[in-house]
C-alpha cells in the first residue's frame, strides 16, 4: 500500500509502465508458444531425421532471436525498472518532504481531487476531529464534511468575509478558523484553515473600545444638551438618557434604569407619555405637543422615530419662550383693545402696501362682508377710483413724508363722508420707510356744520344786500317815513345779533361738547400709558408708541380748538390768586426736561421762590406754549426757563437758540392758524393756535407779552406777571415737592367714571403702578361691589360728569356720609368754570381736567397718598 503522502500522479504513472511492461513480457510468451507449436506440427511430412535436423536448426535460430529479443526486452525492462525505483524513490522523497512541509504548516491543510474527493490532510486538521471519531477518512466529499461539521457541533457560527471571499467559522472550542480555497491543475482543490481567534480577539478588543469611547462620547454631549433626550430601544426600555430628562420629568435619577419599561417609567411623572405611535384625541399621528407642569413651567416634548424600531425623545424647558408669547399675544390685545376704542379708522400698511393692522372701525369702514382688510392690497380694499385719488399721497408717506389731507368718499351704505386722512412713515433704526401709519376721521359733520355756518353768513349777507338795496330805493321817502326806517333799522339789528348769536352759539356748542369728545381720547391716552410701561418686543414697542404719538397728535389739536373756542366764548374766566412760583417753575421743568432730552436739546432751569398775583393753570398754559414752541423750533442747543425780576412784577422768560424768527414776522405770530416756519425747520402738526392761546389768556389776565427774536441765534418769549402778597393762612405751608420714584405701591383706589373704558384704562395704569384698584360706573354700582363703610380705601379718583344727573361731588358726599373717615378726593372733569374750581377747592378735594396726563395724576396721587394720615 503506497504511503499517504505519496504523490498521486507519480504512483499511475510508475503503475502504467509496469502494466506496459508486463503486456510487452506476455505477448513474447504467446509468440514464443505459438513457434513451437507449429515447429511441431511440420515435422509430420518431412523424414524425421532431416526434419529433425531442419526443425532443430530452425527452432535453435528462432531461438537464438527471440533470445535475443527477450534479452533486449528484459535489459530494457531492467533499466525500466531501474528508472522505476530511482523515480519512485525521488516520488517517495517528494512525498516525504511535501508531508513534513504540510505538518509544518500552522493552518489546518485539506487537499480533494477533481472529483472533491478527500485525499490528503495535516495533522492540524485532524486536530479539529480529535473528539469527533474517525468521522474524516480518505475520499469524503467536501459537501459530507461540511455537513459532518455542523451536525457533530465542530461549527457553532459561519460568517461570510467579503474581502477575501472566503468564510470565518467560530468552533465549538471557541477558536476562529478563517477558511480559504484554491482551486488546482488537475481540478482538485486545496482548503486552508487558518485560526484567527488571536486577530479576531484583537479587533473585538478594538471595536469595543472604540464602540466604548463612542458611546462615553455620545454620552457626555448628551449630558451636555439643554435638552432631555432619551433613546427607546426596540424592546421599548430606555438606553440612553441624560440628567436634563431626569430633572424636567421630576423622577428620581434611581428610577431610571435599562430594565425599566419607559411607558411604566413615565407613568411615575407627571409628564405624559410621547411614541411615534401616539395619536391626538382626534385619532391624528402626534409628534410633538406642549406640556403644562404643576410647578408653572411648560415643556414641549418631540418623538423621532428611528429605522431599527427605537426612537428619541427630546424635552424642551419652553417656559421663558411661552411667556414670552403670552406676553406678546396680552400685548397685541391691549393694542387692539386701544385702538377698537378709539373714535377713529387706524391702520399700519406695510411697503409693500398690503394693511397690516387695523382696528375694528377700519374693518368696518373698508371690510367686504365678511372678508377682512388684513392681507389685502390698498388696490383691493378701495376701489379704483378712491385708490388713484389716494395712491400720491401714499407715495408721499413712502417717501418719508408726513401728509394730511381731506376726501369725500361713499361708505357701505352709500353715504357721503368727508374723511380726514394722516399718513405718518414708520422708520426702522436706520432710516428706511418699512411703512406707514393711517389715521382716518370722519370729519362730516364737522364740514356740515362749517357749510351750515357759511351758508348763514351768505344769507345773511344777501339779507343785508337786499335790506339796503330796499333802503335807497326809499331813501327819498326816509323823511316822511321814520317810523318805517326805524323799524328796517331794528331788524338789521336782529339780523346782526341772530348771526353773532348763531357764531357764539358754534363757540358754546364746541366748548360744551368738550367732555364727550375728550372722554374717549382720555380712556386711550390711559390704556396707551399702560401699555407704554410694559415689556414688549420692539415691533409692538414701536406700534405703541406710534399709537400714542397719534394720540398726542389728536389731543393737542383737540384740546386747542377747545380752548379757543372756551376762551372765545367765555366759558373760562380767570382765578387771580397770590402764589409761589417755585411749584409752578419745579413742575414745568420737570414736565419739559424728557421732552427736550427727547429732540436732542438740553433745558435749563433756574428756580424762583417770587410771589405772584395770577392764576396758576392759565399762567402754566402760557409757559407751556412757550416750551413747546422752543422744543419744537430748536433743532439743536439749550433752552433756558428762569425769571427776571422788576419792582413791581416779575418777567417769566423761555431763551432758545433756535433758527429765529424774522422781524418782519413778529406781528403776525400771534394771529389764529398763522405759523411762522423757519427754512429747513422741520413741519410740524400744530394750527398755529398756540400763540393765539396765549395772546387770548395774556389779554384775559391783562398780563403782557415781550418777545425779541435774532434770525440764527434764537428767541426770547415772555409773561410779565404783577407781584403778590400771601395770606396769613398760605405763607406757612411749605412748597409741595414731588419725591423721586414716586411709589404707589399698595395704594388703594376707587375709580368711579361712568365710561367703562375709562374704568378698564384707569385700572389698568394705577395696577401697572402698584395700586389695588376698584372701579364702578356709578355709587349704586360701588356699593353692589363692596361694603362702602367698612372697606379699606386711600384714595378716590371720580369723574364729575356722571350718567342719570349725577356728579362725582354728589357721589363722594355720600360716601363720606355713610364712612366715619374722610377719604382723600382727586375729582377730574373737562369743566373749566371758576365757580366748579372754587367749589372743589372749598371741598378740599384735588382737581384734574381732562385729558388727563399720567404723569400728572402719579404726582397728585404721591401726594394724596403720602399726606394720608397712617401711610409712611
């Protein structure tokens, strides 16, 4: 039996040439046996002796050869044998040497021949069926030892390596054997088993070092998030979380683990419970939704599902953010609560023309049905022609320039309006028109009112015409009829006193109306003032704002054509009284320094204690014109308020260093709806009537006017007042100063005003201030709120004017009757009259007329509160 490590192909080949040899040796026998035979045959039909002879020389000649020829045959088969062992020995010793190599090798060896048959293999091989029995023998398949392998457990786990295109097998032992195949010339195969369990240990070590480093990586910028994150593994435990998860659920860091079920985790917090699978409570998908804690703060928590079945849940702190939009949404509906109540059409159109804001009489005025003006194009909410009439205007006010103007227009009902319109640019911090504001009035029956006055005028005038065209037709007849002329004479008379009595009567009805107009601008200056004291962003800051300069806007020109028209009718007459100047001066510097600081100009103030004889609110209207004229006109530069005293009076002077005014100019200043503007002073919104104002209370209290004016250095105005004497009872009361910071803080107030938006204004404000506020529209509606005898208050605030012929004195005086204290009395009214001054005075109550000026209520309030007996 060949060795097994002998080669196969050298032993057929050694096996063949014996095979040939021996055919060769057999067919020489045959050959051989075949002569003899038919030597003896022959030698019947010759003579025996010569045949004998013949036969035997015959037979000793084919012997000689074939002798011969066997001789050569069995040389040759000597050498052939010879050949034979030297290469089986050479065979034997390849096959020995190749047999060490293979059991040299480290690897496990198979070799299968063409038909995959088992022929050779290594002892390293073998190594791995040691505890198997004799399951490997020659000439096994490759597809029997595989099978043998997994069936008998020597193979626990198969990978496939790409790289090499070979397997990786993980054995019962342990070991990782990497497998690889070559293929050889005779269509065989050799199969090397190479472990690997060291390298593979190796790379395991790496890879789960790296995978640790990563996963202290992925943990640390987890804990580092201002996020809660959490990831779900797909058997829904949590894997990964970070302290931020623990803290905004409220559980217990000990609570949390990787064997803990994440919806039976959550049901120990308060906050619900979030998976890609979750569904609103209308059965839609839900991602992400917002969560309201006990302890206030607000939570927005997001699902993400992932591909291998977890998912992430972060955990957002939302609380500053959701305040922030609530503050911004209480912002935006006290806006919208000022503007729905101002008697106006206000709106903000943006640059690119589209209404932005607007209150609910604009909506109503321009609104198609049901569909609103916001978001339309001005093209879309006017029509066209309305539209062209309006759009240079609006190019104007896109120019950065401010424009008012008048337009008859029909509304929804096909009225004729006449509208009053002002467009105001709004400027970012840089200086470009993002847009502009739109303040509307109707200013209808104001026209009506003038064409009625107008109208009069010409019919009296045509009156008059034909009075004195009939006069000097009988003006022959004059003699003989006095009776008649003077008759004629008596009726112009009338007819001129009817038409001063129609203009006097414009004036009273101005003058007397001046309550109902003031009162809804009062409830907006209050709410705007409110709403100026908060926080908000600088969009709605700016909104403000530019709301509240409107505001002033109306109030001004309001409260001027008020005035004049009181002063034209007499409705306002003087309260000439000796004071101390030092309030009046204190309190208007005060009033003016923030305004001036505001336009960039500097007020200075030199105080006075000099005694006067005057009254304090008209001398306070002068100089308040004057400050207003020189904040306005003085672009840059001082201006300087102080007095100058004569021996008999006392010379109240505002310098500016304004542009000046030309001395051609001077007369006319003081003439009504006449302005004097500079070149390149800024336009300004006035009538011109301030000085009228002034020149009107000046002739009233028989004060006199200076002014001197240097074109490119400035101006000066002037009051000259006469000085006065104290009473007794006045001089020991000490000037009254208003504390800084002014602290209203607890201070408890009943507001009583029958306009509830005065009552909504007024809480609003005094809140803002610290106050504890009740409001009530009458006595009756106090006292449904609280028990008026024995309920804490400080301080009341109460509208004089009130609904069913009641008035603030009348309320007061009954409260104080059914209270065993006198509660401090602030009483504001748009009455003027000496006589309701006097009375209030003589009550010892405060008084403040309408509109009223937040500043100017805090000080009166300082004061009240502060002079309460038991208040610190």
């Amino acid at each position: 039996m060949a060795s097994p490590l002998t080669l196969p192909a050298e032993t057929d080949a050694r096996d063949r040439r014996i095979a040939e040899l021996e055919a060769e040796n057999g067919r020489l026998r045959t050959i051989r046996d075949a002569l003899i035979t038919r030597v003896e045959s022959n030698s019947a039909h010759k003579p025996a002796p010569y045949a004998a002879f013949e036969h035997s020389v015959t037979l000793a000649e084919q012997v000689r050869e074939r002798t011969e020829a066997l001789n050569l045959a069995m040389a040759e088969l000597k050498a052939s044998n010879r050949a034979l062992n030297a290469a089986r020995e050479e065979a034997e010793t390849a096959s020995q040497r190749l047999g060490d190599a293979i059991e040299s090798i480290g690897d496990g060896f198979v070799l299968f021949d063409q038909r995959h048959r088992l022929v050779l293999t290594n002892r390293r091989f073998r190594s791995y069926w040691q505890d198997r029995g004799d399951a490997i023998r020659p000439g096994i398949s490759i597809a029997e030892v595989k099978r043998l392998a997994l069936e008998t457990g020597l193979v626990v786990e198969e990978h496939r390596d790409n790289q090499s295109g070979g397997s990786v097998y993980r054995l019962a032992n342990g070991r990782w054997v990497q497998v690889s195949e070559h293929p050889t010339r005779e269509g065989g195969r050799v199969i090397l088993y190479s472990d690997i369990t060291d390298v593979k240990n190796s790379e395991d070590e790496r890879r789960e070092r790296a995978l640790a480093e990563k996963s202290r990586l992925l943990q640390s910028t987890v804990d580092n998030l201002s996020q809660g994150v959490v990831l779900v593994n797909d058997e829904g435990c949590p894997e990964i979380w970070n302290h931020r998860f623990v803290e905004l659920t409220g559980l217990d860091a000990a609570q949390v683990s990787r064997e803990t079920s994440f919806e039976r985790l959550l049901a120990l917090s308060e906050t619900p419970l979030l998976m890609p699978g979750s569904v609103d409570s209308q059965g839609h998908p839900c991602h992400a939704l917002e969560h309201h804690q006990r302890d206030g703060r607000v939570l927005e928590i997001r699902t993400h599902a992932m591909t291998d079945g977890r998912y992430v849940n972060t955990y957002t702190d939302i609380t500053e953010r959701h305040r922030y939009a609530e503050t911004l949404r209480e912002s935006e509906r006290w806006v919208r609560v000022v503007t729905d109540h101002v008697p106006a059409l206000i709106a903000y159109v943006g640059a690119d023309l589209t209404v932005q804001f607007c209150n609910k009489v604009y909506e109503a005025w321009y609104g198609r049905g049901d569909r609103s003006p916001l978001g339309l194009s001005l093209r879309d909410v006017h029509d066209a022609a309305l539209y062209a009439r309006l759009l240079p205007h609006v190019r104007d006010a896109l120019a950065g320039h401010s424009v008012t103007f008048e337009f008859e227009e029909t509304n929804a009902r096909g009225e004729q309006r006449y509208m009053l319109r002002s467009y105001v640019p709004n400027r970012d911090p840089s200086g470009v028109v993002n847009g502009f504001f739109v303040l509307i009035r109707d200013i209808t029956e104001r026209r009506r009112t003038a064409l009625a006055l107008q109208q009069a005028y010409d019919n009296l005038e045509q009156r008059v015409k034909e009075r004195t065209a009939a006069l000097t037709s009988l003006n022959d007849q004059l003699r003989q009829e006095i009776s008649e002329r003077s008759e004629i004479e008596a009726r112009l008379r009338d007819a001129k006193a009817e038409a001063e009595r129609a203009n006097l009567s414009k004036t009273k009805f101005l003058a007397a109306v001046s309550h109902d107009l003031l009162q809804p601008l009062n409830a907006a200056r209050l709410f705007t003032s409110s709403l100026m004291e908060q926080a908000f962003g600088p969009r709605t800051e700016g909104l403000v704002r530019s709301v509240s300069t409107s505001l002033d806007d109306v109030e001004n020109l309001l409260g001027t054509l008020v005035d004049i028209s009181k002063l034209d009718a007499g409705v306002i007459q003087p309260d000439v009284n000796a004071f101390d100047l030092r309030d009046l001066l204190n309190n208007l510097a005060r009033e003016f320094r923030q305004m001036a600081l505001g336009e960039g100009v500097e007020l200075r103030f030199v105080a006075s204690s000099a005694v006067v004889a005057s009254d304090s609110q008209l001398l306070a209207r002068i100089l308040r014109n004057f400050l207003t004229n020189a904040i306005r006109y003085t672009g840059s530069g001082s201006i300087l308020l102080g007095c100058r005293r004569h021996p008999h009076s006392v010379e109240l002077q505002v310098w500016d260093t304004g542009p000046g005014i030309p001395a051609d100019k001077l007369s006319e200043i003081f003439q009504e709806f006449k302005r004097i503007r500079p070149a390149g002073a800024p336009q300004d919104k006035g009538l011109g009537l301030g000085l009228a104002i002034v020149d009107k209370i000046a002739r009233m209290l028989d004060h006199r006017i200076t002014v001197r004016s240097v074109e490119g250095r400035g101006s000066l105005f002037a009051v000259e007042v006469p000085l006065g004497q104290l009473r007794p009872e006045q001089q020991g009361l000490p000037a009254s100063r208003v504390p800084q910071g002014q602290s209203l803080d607890g201070g408890r107030i009943w507001v009583i005003d029958n306009d509830r938006a005065i009552c909504d204004g007024m809480r609003t404000l005094l809140e803002g201030w610290g106050c504890e506020v009740m409001t009530a529209v009458s006595l009756a509606d106090l006292a449904g709120q609280l028990d008026i005898p024995s309920a804490p208050v400080d301080a009341i605030l109460a509208d004089y004017h009130l609904d069913n012929d009641e008035n603030g004195v009348e309320a007061v005086l009954a409260i104080h009757r059914e209270r065993a204290d006198d509660v401090p009395v602030v009483m504001i009214t748009a009455n003027y009259t000496n006589e309701l001054k006097h009375h209030i005075r003589e009550l010892g109550y405060q008084l403040i007329n309408k509109p009223v000026k937040p500043l100017k209520l805090r000080s009166v309030l300082h004061h009240v509160l502060m002079n309460e007996p038991g208040r610190p």
